[in-house]
C-alpha cells in the first residue's frame, strides 16, 4: 500500500500507468546543473523519499455530491516536511484532490511543489486554457499570452539537444490529454492556476540522458500537475547567478491546492464546457 491514486479504469481501459504522487523536483537546465549546482543547493529535495505516515478512508457529503475520501499523509527529509493528499472520488468517476505540504524551519528552497504520474501513452493529444503556445515559466512566459490551444506532445515539448527541464505552461486553467482517434481522455481541472506539462518519458531518463537519442520511450506519459515551479533563471550559466532571481524561487512554507481528474470524451461536448461543468 503507497497511499496513491495507482488505478483508474475508463471504459475498460487502465488509465493510470505510474502511480500519482507528491513530487518536488524536476530534471536539471542547462543553467541548474551547470551554473548554480541545484543538486548540491537543493539537495534536500533531490535526495528525498516519500514515506506514508498515515491513510484513512470515510465518505463525504458536499453540495456537488457524495463518495468516499481516502487520506494518505507523507513524509520527507526526516519528518522535515509533511504531505497531506485528499481523494474524494464520486461515484460518476471525478475525482477531486487535494494537496498540503507542511514544512519546518531550515529547510533549503524547493525545486516545484506539485504531483507526478503516468498515464496512457494514446494520450497523444494536449489541449489546454493558460498560457501558450510554447513552453513558458514563472521567469520566462514574455509573450505566451493566455488563451485556447492545443498540440501533440511531439511539439507540446521542447526538444532541446541536452536533454533536460522542459514542456511546462503556467497558469493552467485546465488541461486535457487525449487519444486523437477515440476522444477519450483525462482532463485536470484547477481549482487555481496551475504549472503543467507531459513528457513521453521518465524524469530519470530526461535527468541522465547526455543527447536526445539517449531519450527512451516509456510506454506511458508522464504528467506532471504542479502548483508552482521555480524559475528557469540564466543570468549566465556558469555560476551562481545562473539561479533564478529570488522572487522566482520557491521558499520551503506551506502550500496548499486542490484539483480535478475528469475522465471525457470530447466528440458530444468541448473541453470547455465540460471544465466550466466542473469548476463552476
């Protein structure tokens, strides 16, 4: 027992291929790795291991309908940092989640608060409302206005030559990741903005490959459904100012968000309306 969402069943298909769990790194810049050294600066995080504490299992009433709720509490760095991750699950399939870290006094800046999972590699299509077309970041979205788009992950991400970071879009209202041939999907729906992205690959993969052809297929997508992510930085990339500015860092204190995983079909109703359905 891990305490996550491990499985997900639509239309007799498994949906969920590597489990849903709080995740606080990402794979090294150009500017990370060899400027400013984030698995020295921040290794507490690069280092760290999930442990479950606690799990609990109830039902809930609300006023947009009823189901069970399963409560899995982690912790990290030596009871350093607390994970608290909510499952209300209803019974017509949505389930809403929510997030809490909780952290003590001296701890190192952190690298992204946000969860990681695996989902069905069919999945090939991304829609998504925030900001676009191209990958953006809290330091770096100049011109990555908000609005409606959509891509195969194939241009959804960067292909740099050194593999490493990329992909991700802020201010993510909602994001949906679909097979283009059959319209079924999973749509993540914030309940704020949200920092998001996919790679066809492991994080470990993209963290160790030294050229793209080093990058191996994983059979399965892996989403990444962040409420924040620190800044990619590059006041040059050889030194400690390779770091992002403060004010786009992310300091070790409480953060909480919450959002959905809707299972859809988009060939009767858009993306948009079903988000709206949803949200509000």
């Amino acid at each position: 027992m891990n305490g996550s969402l491990s499985s997900y069943i639509q239309n007799g298909h498994e949906q969920v291929l590597a489990p849903l769990f709080p995740h606080f790194t990402r794979p090294q810049t150009d500017n990370d790795k060899r400027g400013w050294k984030t698995h020295r600066v921040l290794k507490q995080w690069y280092e760290s291991t999930l442990k479950l504490v606690n799990i609990t299992a109830g039902k809930f009433d609300s006023e947009k309908g009823s189901g069970i709720i399963i409560t899995s509490t982690y912790s990290l760095i030596h009871d350093s940092a607390m994970v608290t991750v909510g499952y209300e699950v209803y019974g017509n399939g949505i389930i809403h989640i929510n997030y809490g870290l909780e952290t003590k006094q001296g701890l190192s800046n952190i690298p992204k608060v946000g969860m990681q999972m695996g989902i069905e590699r069919s999945f090939d299509n991304i829609q998504w409302y925030g900001r676009g077309p191209f990958e953006n970041y809290i330091d770096k979205y100049y011109g990555a206005d908000v609005g409606l788009y959509g891509l195969p992950i194939k241009d959804f991400m960067e292909n740099y030559v050194v593999p490493q970071e990329n992909g991700n879009r802020t201010d993510v209202r909602w994001m949906y990741i679909s097979d283009p041939k059959t319209k079924d999907g999973l749509l993540i729906v914030a309940d704020s903005l949200l920092s998001m992205s996919a790679w066809p690959y492991t994080e470990d993969n993209i963290q160790n490959a030294k050229h793209t052809n080093k990058l191996k297929e994983a059979g399965f997508i892996i989403l990444n459904i962040d409420l924040i992510q620190m800044g990619v930085g590059g006041n040059d990339s050889w030194s400690d100012v390779a770091a992002p500015l403060e004010q786009y860092q992310i300091k070790a204190q409480p953060y909480h968000y919450s959002f959905y995983i809707v299972p859809f079909n988009s060939k009767n109703k858009t993306v948009g309306e079903r988000a709206k359905e949803i949200r509000y």
